[in-house]
C-alpha cells in the first residue's frame, strides 16, 4: 500500500481561493465516503482556514490514478475552473508523504511556526474519518505514530516559545502583567481583522469577557458574536472603560481617540489594578503620553511587531532539531 497526500495551503493558494475550498464538518462524512470511491481505500481530509489536505491510502499501482482522482474530486466540489493555477497543489508520496504530515501537525508548515492549534485540527480531522469508517490499518497506525512525534517534537525542543504575531506577543504580555488572565476584562475599539486576532488570543487564554466598539454597530455586533463578548455602541465605550483591564485600540481614526483624561478616570476606578493598552491602529488610537502614566502599560504595533519578530527568529533556530528529530522518528517506523 502506497500514502499519499494532495492539498493547498497558504503558501501555494491566496486566502480568497482557501475560502472557497473549505470543508465544514458536517460534510466531512460523505466528502471522506466520495473519497474513498475515487481509488482511495482509506482517507482523512484535514480542512482549517490556512489548509485543505487529503491524506490517502492506495494500492502502489493505482498511486499516480488515485492522486490524479482526488484532485478531480476537489476541482469538481469546489468548481474550479481551468484558470486555477498548476502549482496551487502539491502531492507527496511515501515517505515525503508521513514527512510532511508529521512536519504539518509539528506546526513547522503553519502560518505561525510553532503553533499549536494545528495538532488539535489533525486529530481531529483524523478522529472524523476514523468515525465515518474512512480509515483502515495503515491510517490508523500512521496518524498515532504523528501524533507521537508531534508530542515528542514539542517536548524535546523550543520550537514554540516565544511570541511569533502581534496577538501572541499581545497576550504573552498580557500574561506578564496579569499573570492568570481568566479574570481579565477586554475592551476593542475598531472591528477589523487585527483586533479580531489579538481578541481571539486573549479569549484562548480564557479572557473573562470582552467588549467590542465599533462606529458601524453591525461590525462590532459580528465580531463581539464570534469572541462570545458584547457590543456596545461608539458613542458609550468611554464609560466602559472603568471596568476594563485590556484595551485594544485599532478603529483606523486619524486621530487618537483614547486620551491621558479617559485613562485618568479608569485608574481611579481600578485603584491600583494596572491598565494593559495595546495600540494596533496606524495612525495610532492612543495618545502617548498614557505611557508615562502610573500603572498603565501601552504597547504600539511596533513594540509588538519587534517582540514577534525576536520570537520568530528564535523559533527558526529550532527548525533543523525538529526536522532531525521527526526524521528519527519516521525511520522507526515500518515502510
């Protein structure tokens, strides 16, 4: 029996085209059945927001026909149409195959190098196949052994320490001040994509509730829904921020919108409690000089960027141990 793999991430498709190749997981089942009478025996698919990848088994003659029918299946769900460029997929074999799962569920082929959230999606995808009867033998003992060495790959190196974006190095501060942020109240003034992030990372790490503010209403209500938090309307954050302990400023203004005499009054109220500021916005949304006040602690997307960056480098130094140690590993196993 031969393993393959065929998919696209977010270094061979923009993110407008890894949109529409997504699967959501109620359609997981009949997707993986479709598979498996496409010349596949056995079949995970692994679908997150930077990835689509289908993992296979095959008999080795029908490896070449098999590749070539998931990738008729996946240009026939999505309707893709002849214009998709060639080099959008890739396919791996063998053991370039086990590799490069073992590399994805490592986090050593995400966006984020080191992240961990990819070894939660594998499983899971895998977990999905194995319930609608997809695996056989040879997934089975193959996708245990990865998750092994994905174990294995993060206890034995330092490939995820330190802080690689602007909303992990938001929330590793965060974390520094506050230490258990499960207590901690978050307030986000704008409703685009990077306070959608660092929001995310500070929910993750069990932020206790979170405001978002936005002059359209509706945006703010969309992403307040998708942290669990609340909206409230523009006109109001200023009496909200009282009882916050993060605030978030990324609205876009030409101007700063958070001012010395807003924070004075919050510091007041909190009595001594430290006020973390996480200024994302260019221009930026808060005044400097709350820098110097007592107690509070404002970070500018350039501190963060600078902390991401440091952290990145660090990672990338632990990359060769990884990939020697995960070629160890897979020597083990059977071919």
């Amino acid at each position: 029996m031969s393993f393959i793999c065929l998919g696209l991430n977010h270094k061979t498709a923009p993110v407008a085209l890894r949109e529409r190749v997504a699967f959501r997981e109620s359609e997981l089942p009949e997707a993986l059945l479709d598979l498996c009478k496409c010349g596949l025996t056995e079949a995970v698919i692994l679908s997150t927001c930077n990835r689509v990848e289908i993992y296979g088994a095959t008999p080795a003659e029908a490896e070449t026909a098999a590749l070539e029918s998931a990738r008729k299946f996946l240009h026939e769900r999505f309707a893709l149409d002849d214009a998709t460029p060639a080099n959008t997929f890739y396919h791996r074999h063998g053991q370039d195959a086990r590799r490069h799962l073992a590399r994805v569920a490592s986090g050593l082929d995400s966006m984020v190098l080191g992240e961990t959230e990819i070894f939660g999606q594998v499983k899971k995808a895998y977990q999905h196949a194995h319930t609608a009867g997809a695996t056989g033998p040879l997934l089975n003992r193959l996708f245990q052994n990865v998750f092994r060495i994905g174990k294995l790959v993060r206890t034995s190196t330092h490939i995820t320490h330190g802080a690689t974006s602007v909303g992990s190095a938001a929330v590793e501060l965060a974390g520094k001040i506050f230490g258990d942020l499960k207590k901690c109240r978050v307030m986000v003034l704008g409703a685009g994509d990077m306070s959608r992030r660092v929001a995310a990372s500070l929910k993750s790490r069990g932020a206790a509730s979170i405001i978002v503010s936005n002059r359209s209403f509706d945006k703010a209500t969309a992403l307040a829904e998708e942290v669990g938090g609340r909206a409230v309307n523009f006109e109001a954050w200023e009496q909200e921020i009282g009882n916050i302990d993060i605030i978030i400023g990324a609205t876009g203004a030409p101007h700063p919108v958070i001012h010395p005499a807003h924070v004075t009054g919050a510091l007041r109220k909190r009595r001594g409690l430290p006020l973390f500021m996480i200024d994302i916005a260019v221009p930026r949304d808060i005044d400097a000089a709350c820098a110097q006040m007592d107690g509070v602690y404002l970070y500018d997307i350039d501190a963060l960027q600078a902390i991401a960056a440091d952290g990145l480098r660090q990672r990338e130094k632990q990359i060769a141990a990884c990939d020697i140690l995960i070629e160890e590993q897979l020597g083990k196993l059977p071919a």
